[in-house]
C-alpha cells in the first residue's frame, strides 16, 4: 500500500468519524454533555435509553472524543455507561471508545504530524514519571500500563505519548485495549456504590469497602496481565514484574529518607554482561546500587536465608536473583553467576557477604580475585559512602542521610587477564573498601546517636569491660570503670575515636584472649529448612580456635570445623547462624544477647589466624 493511499484513507475514516459525530450532536451528544457538566445522571441514563441502539455508540463515540480532546475527564460517561447498560457491555462500549480515540490520536500523531496542546501541558509529568526508561517497545508498553493504572493522567495524554514514541500500532492498541480496562471497571463500579450512598441505600463503611476493593482489583488485574500475559518470559529474570515491583517498594520507602548522589565514572564503557562489586554497609544497598544508570538491571546475589521465608519463597524464583549461602560452600551460587552472564545478564556482587558491623569493609573470601579473574568479564567496582550511619546493625530508626553511590573504576576483560588474583583482589579492595569507618557527611541533628550501641561494643573501649556500656540519648556510659563519653553529631567520641575505633579496641583484646576462650551459651534455636518449613528446639553452642558444637536437648549433636567456614553472621542483639548441610540454624542466646556479636567476631579472628593476617587488619 502506497502513502498516497494510506493518507485517503486516513482522511476517510477521519471525515466518517467526524460525519457520525455531527449526526449525534443535536440529538444525543449535547444534551448529554450538559448533563456530564451538571453531574446530572439521572438525565444521562433517561437520555441513553431512550435513543436505543444510538445511545450505546454515542457511549463509544463520546468516549472516544474526550480522548482526543484529553482534558475532559471520561469517568462521567463511564458511569453513566453502568448505569445504563448491562456491566459487560457497558465497559465493552467504553473500551471500543478508548480504543477508537487512542486510534485518531495515532493516526493524527502519526500520519498527520498533530500535536496537542493539551498534551504538551502533561508533558512533563508524564516524562518525570517515565525517568528516561523508554529504549525499548516493552518499556513504553511497561510505562503506558503505569499510567493507565494512575488516576491523575487522562487516557488522551497516555496515547498521545505512546504515538509520539516508535510504539508499532500492534502493541500500541493492544496496550490500549487492555490497560484501561480495569480503570473502567473500577470507575463504573466505584460510580455506582457512590451513587448509592448518596440516596442513602449503603452505609459509608460499605462504600469505603467497595471502593478499596476495587482499587485492589484494579491493581491485582493489572498486575495478572503484566505478570502473567505480556511479560511472562522476564520472570527469573530483572526484568521481571516481581523485581521491578520490590525495588518500586524499596523506592518509595528510600526516596524521601535520604539524599542519593549518583556518580557513574565509566559504567557506560562496561561491556554487557560484567560484573559489578561493591561494599556493603546497609540493607539498602541493593536499592542504592539499582538507582545507576544502568542499560539493564544486572542479576544480585543475595542472601539464600530470604528465599526461605514463607512469602519470599514463592517470589524468589521470579525475582531475576541468585541465592547464596552465607559463608558455607555453595556451588549452586557459582553455577547461578555463570548461568547469568552466559545468558547476557551482569552480575551483582557484595563479596564481604554481610553488612559492616563498624563502618569498615569485612575481608572477602578466600579466592575472590582468582574467582572473578578467572571469569574474564569486565568488573565495575561501586563504593557506597554515607550509608552505614543511616541506619547501623545496632539501631532500629532510619536517619535521613546524604549517600553517595561512586563507580570507581571500571576494569576491561583483558586488563584483567593481564593481572594476577593478588593484583585483582588488591584493586577491587582499593576501590570499595572503607578503611576508616562511614562517618556522616552531614552531623545528624537527632540526640539519640547512642541509643543501642551497646549492641555493638560488647566491650568498654576504655577499661575493656564485658557487656558492661550502656548507650542512652547521646552518651554512653560503662558500669565498670565508671567512664562516660558523648556522641557528636558524626558519631565520634568528645576524643575523636569512631565506634569503628572502639570496635577495633575489643578485637584486640579478643585477639589477645583468642587461645584460651572457649564461647558457651544456651540458646532457642530455630531452623529453616530447603522446603521453606521452620521447627523449633533449644540446645547449647560451644565454639573454640578448632570447631564449632551445637548439641540440642534430645537430640543428635554436630560439629563444624572453623576451618570450613568463612565467618559466623549474625544479627546485633539478636542471634548468630550457620548451615549445618543444607539447614539454616538460628541461635539465640537465652541468657545475653549482647553476646552475639562476641560470637561473630571471634570467628572472624580464627579466620585471621588461619589466613596469616595480623593486627594490621584489624580495620577491614
């Protein structure tokens, strides 16, 4: 088909449109119109019904006019369209109205080169709310669906966007067609319980039910088709809906608690799939990283213990993430990043593995630069400043904070191959490491810095007094010597020592006392198993400089040797974990959970002490 042709009949069907609309006017359109203004439903419903047949395509036809036109809202005629008309055929006529309007406003984008100057008002939001993320025919379909969902943008501005972008008319109309189905739904619904409580025929308590019920549906509907229709093949998968909606979770709650600073370096000169290493100095730091400017989201590797939990379970396998088991051996994690960058997806890495405990970097594994030299793909090394004070392991409350998230260096694939393990390890510790504690860059204006830090310095840092600090507002005191400190605003003594130099003080003692502790406790043990079940049972822990022992009240003991671990995680004042085969075990002290950290750190020195490092290390 010639243009000449294409452009005959465009002009056709539009002057056909515009002949239906001029036969409607005086008899239908007008009256109905004036009654949309008055908010007048009664005359609506009276005025359809009356015209037959001529009512429901005037339905469709008015639908279809307040799309091009764009700043008259469609709601009334939808409502009206329910109260007319059976339920299935009345969001049937509303939606062949949308989708012959979102047609003209193709055709007229497209063929015709119209531009709205109503669009041109909405512009900005709508491309605020799209951040630039629009490369792909899937990611304008992803943007279209979104904002169909949101109430403040008319569906007109919606397919004025999509025909301004390279959308195929295919996709573009399917998008239409399906997107704003559940909006019409909901509005007809939601219209008529209104409705009913204005004559008084529902309570509001019924009314505000049906309204959160259909918001539900109209969010559940949405996300079915997406999840399970348009988008299916991305599950397993950062592209995947489950992904894209934990990290839209994680960035409404982050958005407003901090000031993120993005600084890219040379991420563009990464070469697809690479992998990206980075510290680790707060549960965030998946969301911090997420927000560069990346091509497409690379896979994370993640703590295993998260794809247990009941609910996590069921969405993990979709989330487009790669499980593994902290410091336990674990080829099925290997076998996940080798899957992934075979299949062109980078691959994100925290090696330490855990979160900081002080601010500094936690040594990586044995053979971590061996490891990803071996892989031959390009590392992109992020450092992550500021983070670790807005919310540190002992604290319960988020500080707002500045975060800077920096690409320091991006090392090419035959650069690398040229380098020896030590020179990869060495680099990849030059630029992600914090050897001086995450200080603020900002003083926190709060007077409560100190309030459970107790949790962390198990130790006093002035006469080296066990469990004996207690952290309230600013201050921290020890029961022991009788000594007291105060925080200033950057989480430094009126001395100058950080709490990573206080940290430092205790290790050193427990590096001096490493040969002859031998660590007991009691403890209320849980344990997560592969199948997602957890049981219950108490027992006691025993860990020396050889091995580590939990022997459980009625039940069969185990030993792990140290040797076989790279550290003991834990959580501040909480418990301490290990696998024991492919069992989680979850140990909580009975008597004092201040002692957990004291576990976590021993191991840490046994590790030191094997490794051939000494005190010299003792900040990383």
């Amino acid at each position: 088909m010639n243009k000449k042709l294409e452009r005959a009949i465009v002009i056709t069907s539009l002057i056909i449109i515009i002949v239906l609309f001029a036969f409607f006017l005086r008899e239908i359109a007008v009256p109905l119109v004036r009654a949309q203004f008055d908010r007048d439903f009664d005359t609506a419903k009276e005025l359809l019904r009356a015209h037959g047949i001529f009512g429901a395509l005037s339905i469709a036809l008015i639908e279809a006019l307040q799309m091009v036109i764009i700043f008259v809202s469609a709601e009334f005629i939808q409502i009206s369209a329910g109260l007319t008309y059976p339920l299935p055929l009345a969001v049937l006529l509303c939606d062949a109205g949308v989708c012959l309007g979102a047609t003209i406003i193709f055709v007229l984008v497209r063929a015709l080169r119209y531009s709205s100057s109503s669009y041109e008002k909405r512009k900005g939001k709508i491309e605020r709310l799209s951040q630039g993320a629009l490369n792909t025919d899937k990611s304008m379909m992803t943007l279209m669906y979104f904002l169909f969902f949101m109430p403040i943008i008319p569906f007109g501005a919606i397919c004025y966007r999509g025909s301004y972008s390279k959308l195929p008319y295919g996709k573009y109309i399917l998008t239409v067609a399906t997107g704003v189905i559940p909006s019409i739904l909901t509005s007809i619904l939601m219209g008529n319980a209104a409705r009913l409580f204005i004559m008084n025929q529902i309570p509001i308590g019924l009314l505000i039910l049906i309204i959160l019920l259909c918001a539900a549906a109209l969010f559940a509907l949405i996300w079915i088709f997406l999840e399970k229709v348009l988008f299916k093949h991305n599950n397993g998968t950062p592209d995947s809906m489950v992904h894209s909606a934990l990290l839209g979770i994680a960035h409404i709650l982050r958005r407003h608690r901090q000031k993120l600073t993005l600084e890219p370096g040379d991420l563009e000169k990464a070469e697809e799939p690479y992998v990206l290493m980075s510290n680790h100095p707060s549960f965030w730091d998946f969301y911090y990283v997420d927000r560069l400017p990346f091509k497409r989201r690379p896979m994370i590797v993640v703590n295993e213990f998260y794809t247990r939990r009941p609910f996590l379970r069921k969405l993990a396998p979709k989330c487009g993430i790669i499980p593994k088991k902290l410091f336990s051996p674990d080829i099925k994690s290997v076998a996940g990043i080798m899957k992934a960058l075979r299949k062109g997806w980078s691959v994100n890495v925290f090696p330490e593995g855990r979160m900081s405990i002080d601010g500094t970097t936690y040594p990586f594994p044995a053979g971590t630069g061996g490891f990803f030299r071996k892989i031959g793909k390009d590392l992109v090394l992020v450092n992550i400043s500021g983070a670790y004070t807005s919310k540190p392991k002992w604290r319960d409350r988020f500080f707002r904070s500045d975060i800077t998230v920096s690409v320091k260096r991006v090392i090419k694939a035959d650069e690398l191959a040229s380098m020896s393990p030590e020179e990869v390890e060495a680099a990849i510790k030059e630029s992600i490491s914090s050897t001086g504690g995450d200080l603020p860059p900002k003083p926190y204006r709060r007077k409560d810095l100190a309030r459970g830090i107790e949790k962390v310095l198990f130790r006093c840092p002035d006469c080296g007094a066990l469990y004996s600090l207690t952290g309230k507002g600013m201050t921290i005191s020890c029961s022991a010597c009788g000594s007291s400190h105060v925080f200033d605003g950057y989480y430094r003594l009126e001395d100058g020592r950080t709490v990573a130099d206080c940290y430092a003080a205790a290790k050193e003692i427990e590096r001096r006392e490493l040969a002859s502790t031998v660590l007991e406790t009691r403890v209320a043990t849980k344990i997560f198993l592969p199948d997602g079940k957890m049981r219950k049972e108490t027992g006691v822990c025993r860990m020396d400089r050889e091995k580590f022992v939990y022997e459980p009240d009625g039940g069969e003991p185990f030993t792990i040797p140290l040797e076989q671990t790279e550290a003991l995680a834990f959580s501040c004042g909480e418990e301490f974990e290990l696998y024991n085969d492919d069992d989680l075990y979850y140990f909580y002290p009975v008597e004092n959970r201040l002692q957990t950290v004291r576990w976590g750190l021993f191991a840490d020195l046994v590790r030191e002490e094997r490794d051939g490092r000494g005190s010299e290390d003792s900040q990383e």
